[in-house]
C-alpha cells in the first residue's frame, strides 16, 4: 500500500474516532480533509463498532440529591414555648416513611432560654444515604395568663333545707370571702317539696355579683302528736277515732292519724285496761306514734256515790248538799239538754248551788259530782220540786263493780275527747227510772258533753 493511500486511510480512522466522541466533546470541531478524485482511495475495512449506552437504572448523584429533597423537607418559621420538649419532626417534614430523622451530635436543640437558635437534622433515607438540614428556631417566653379577679362568693353544693321552715340566712347557700355582704335578690322558696334555685347579691362595696345557688327542699321531720289524755276511761262499745284520743302537727302542713293495728275505731269490746298504739304520718312518710293506756267500763260504773241533797236548805233557787270532797257538783236538766247549775263541793264535802233560773213546781233535774283533775265521776242522783219542798228519790241500789278492779292507778285527767265527742243527752232517765241513772250520768261524763263542765276544766 501507498503512503498516500495509508494516510487516507488513517485520516478516516480519526474521523469516525471523532464521531464517535462527539455526545462528549461537541463542543469540539473536528476537520476531515478532503480526499481528491487524483488519489483514488479504495473502501476501509467495514469494523464492528458497539457504542455502550449508560445504565438507565443507575442513579447519577444529581438524582439522589433530588430525590433527598422530596423525601425530606426543612420547615420554616420553627418556634418552641420556653421549656417545651422537642422532636426532630419539628423541624423537618418527612415524605417517606423510611426516612428517619435524629439529631446532629452536638446540635440538640435547648429551650430553657427564650431566643433565636439553630439546630441540625440528620435525615437517613431508605438507601442509607443521608442529608442535613440546618434549621433555624425561637424559644418564647409563655403567655402570661390574664389574673383574673377572685369571686366575691361561690355557690354551695348539696344544700338541703326542711320544708316551710324558712331560711333568713344567705350563707346557707353561699360562702363568701372576707369583707363581702350576702343578701337574697329574693327570698328562697321553702314551700315544696323539690330541686330549687335561689339568687344571692355578694358585694364588697364597690362591685356585686349575683350567686345562682341550687338547694333542695326535703321533709325529714317527724310529725309531733299531742296527746289528749294518756291514761282515761271509755264506756264499753263506744266507738272512738285515733283523731279523737290525739292531736298531731307537721312542718308539712299534712298529717293523718291511724291506729296501729289497722282497726277504723279503739277496741271497746270488753270492759278492762288496755292499750292502743296511733301513728301520726306525713306526705313524705315521716311517722311518729304513741302509746295509750285506756279502760273500757260498764254502764254502770262509776267512782264514788251520787251527790246527797240537803231537803231543809234547798229552795227554787238554791240547791245545798253534800257531796265527794273538791268534786265539782252539777245540777242537769231532765232532757239533759240544759246545765241548770254547778258549784264545788269543799273539803268536807258540803255544796251550795245557786241556779239561774228557779225550779217550778214537778220539775224533775239530775245531780251529779266529777273530780276535774282526774276525770273520776259519781253516781247520778235525781230529785224532783213539789210544792216548795225537795222530793229525792232512792238512789238505785244494784250492785256495782269494784271500783279498785277499774280505778287507775294514776291521777289522770277528764276523757280526752270532750270536744269532739257527742252523745245525745235526750237519752237521761225520765222520773223514776232509777235503774239507768249511773249509766246516764258516767256516759255523759265520760264523753264530755258537758260544755260548762269542760269550760271550768279549761
């Protein structure tokens, strides 16, 4: 080969050698001489030439940087309360959930002193490859909270007043602070039974509050009975209420009486000493009760004998005799509808009683004696006017039971029930009729109809 034919040869070599460069150095301008038609140049060697492409799977470092920047993002404008504790994600906002974040060594954020400081992030992507992040923050000073002015009162709790009792008293709702003056805006209510609010004014002289305090209205109080008489006498089958033995008073304003025993009226089926228990109850259920000793007598009981008329004394107007010693001595119509008279028999016995209105001729009245103080009674005595001169009929003269078999024990007062009891006096003996005196008179003095008789207890 001609040396002309190898340096065309060797030229073209170059060429494609440049050619073949050129992605890299483009830059570059490369000439190729000509080759002229007088050197004819035969064809090159056809050479295999393999140009290799870059791994397309082969992250280049600006690509790594890229995707460092997308999976991790500083934050901007990072601010901390004085002392508040922090985390790394404060400061920088993660993408990918492998990344993870701590601290630089030495660069641990403090917030103990309000500021302007810096901290750095270290950020581990998923590959192990990491990125820093210098972050700027502030330490502030906490908000002082507003001081707010103490209550001149506060509301109690549970608070619970009886039932129409009235409550004058603020401070049972309310507890105020020194120097403070409680007054209701209007009177607490105490008349039902229930939850209820009051309002209460708290001022200290210069500034008021009003105070809505909650209370409840209850009823623990037991009702309070009064008891007519504890120990008294009944004639055998009357009927008697327990509203008739006692009376009874609630803070309610509501009670009913009943016997314990559940029977509508006291037992006086049989003659002897007894007792008997009533309840007093109120709308809440509150109850107290009582026990009561009574005895049931025949008809014809009595305590002592039937007062004695003085024949010789005794005028129109004017009734002397004897009688149970400090008996008080009664003189009754024949009906029984009228007190024709009453006086007090003295130490010895002797009575004088002046009527009002003078007995007429064939007037038939009845005499009788009772001790006030302890409700014990006589025998009934009848005797009738004649001419200006006393006719006394014979006391009757069947036998009565022992009075010690019946007698109590105990000085005890009249029957409690003589202002509500009522038995018609029409039922007295006519003239004569001796045989029913004692029973007459001891159911009327034992039932109290007597109003003058009760009147002079009273």
């Amino acid at each position: 080969m001609s040396k002309s034919t190898k340096l065309a040869c060797g030229l073209l070599a170059c060429g494609l050698t440049f050619s073949l460069a050129a992605p890299v150095f483009a830059e570059e301008e490369v000439q190729v001489p000509a080759v002229t038609a007088e050197t004819p140049t035969p064809a090159p060697e056809a050479k295999e030439i393999t140009e290799t492409a870059p791994d397309a799977t082969e992250e280049t470092p600006e690509a790594k940087l890229q995707v460092a920047a997308v999976a991790a993002t500083q934050k901007a404008d990072v601010s901390f309360i004085k002392d508040a504790t922090t985390t790394p994600a404060d400061f920088v906002t993660v993408a990918d959930a492998s990344t993870t974040l701590t601290y630089k060594a030495g660069t641990e954020p403090k917030t103990s002193v309000a500021g302007t400081f810096s901290t750095t992030i270290v950020a581990t992507l998923a590959d192990t490859t990491t990125q820093e992040f210098v972050v700027s923050y502030k330490v502030t000073e906490p908000a002082k909270a507003p001081v707010k002015a103490a209550a001149l009162a506060t509301a109690k709790t549970n608070v619970t007043t009886e039932i129409n009792v009235a409550v004058k008293d603020p401070s049972k709702f309310v507890t105020a602070t020194s120097g403070v003056t409680l007054s209701f805006v209007k009177a607490p209510v105490v008349n039902r039974l229930g939850a209820q609010t009051v309002t209460v004014a708290a001022t200290n002289g210069t500034t008021t509050e009003n105070i809505v305090a909650n209370y409840t209205v209850v009823d623990t109080t037991k009702p309070v009975i009064d008891v007519y008489e504890d120990d008294f006498y009944v004639s055998q089958g009357e009927d008697w209420a327990a509203e008739e033995l006692v009376d009874a008073t609630d803070n309610s304003g509501f009670v009913k009486l009943y016997f314990a025993n559940g029977q509508a009226y006291l037992d006086t089926s049989k003659e002897g000493t007894q007792t008997v228990e009533i309840i007093a109850e109120d709308a809440s259920g509150n109850t107290s009760s009582v026990t009561l000793t009574y005895t049931v007598v025949g008809e014809d009981f009595y305590f002592f004998d039937a007062p004695v008329v003085n024949v010789a004394k005794t005028t129109a107007t004017d009734v002397y005799g004897t009688a149970e010693p400090l008996t008080t001595v009664l003189v009754i119509s024949e009906d029984g509808e009228e007190l024709l008279g009453m006086a007090d028999a003295d130490e010895n016995g002797n009575f004088h009683i002046k009527l009002d209105t003078p007995l007429v001729n064939g007037q038939t009245v009845f005499l009788g004696s009772m001790d006030m103080d302890t409700g014990e009674f006589s025998d009934l005595a009848e005797f009738t006017f004649q001419g200006g001169t006393l006719k006394v009929d014979p006391v009757d003269t069947t036998k009565k039971p022992s009075i010690t078999q019946v007698a109590k024990q105990t000085p005890a007062k009249a029957a409690p029930v003589a202002p509500t009891k009522t038995t018609n006096l029409k039922e007295l003996p006519k003239t004569g009729d001796n045989s029913s005196a004692g029973l007459v008179f001891a159911g009327f003095l034992v039932s109290g109809l007597a109003v003058a008789l009760l009147r002079k207890r009273g």
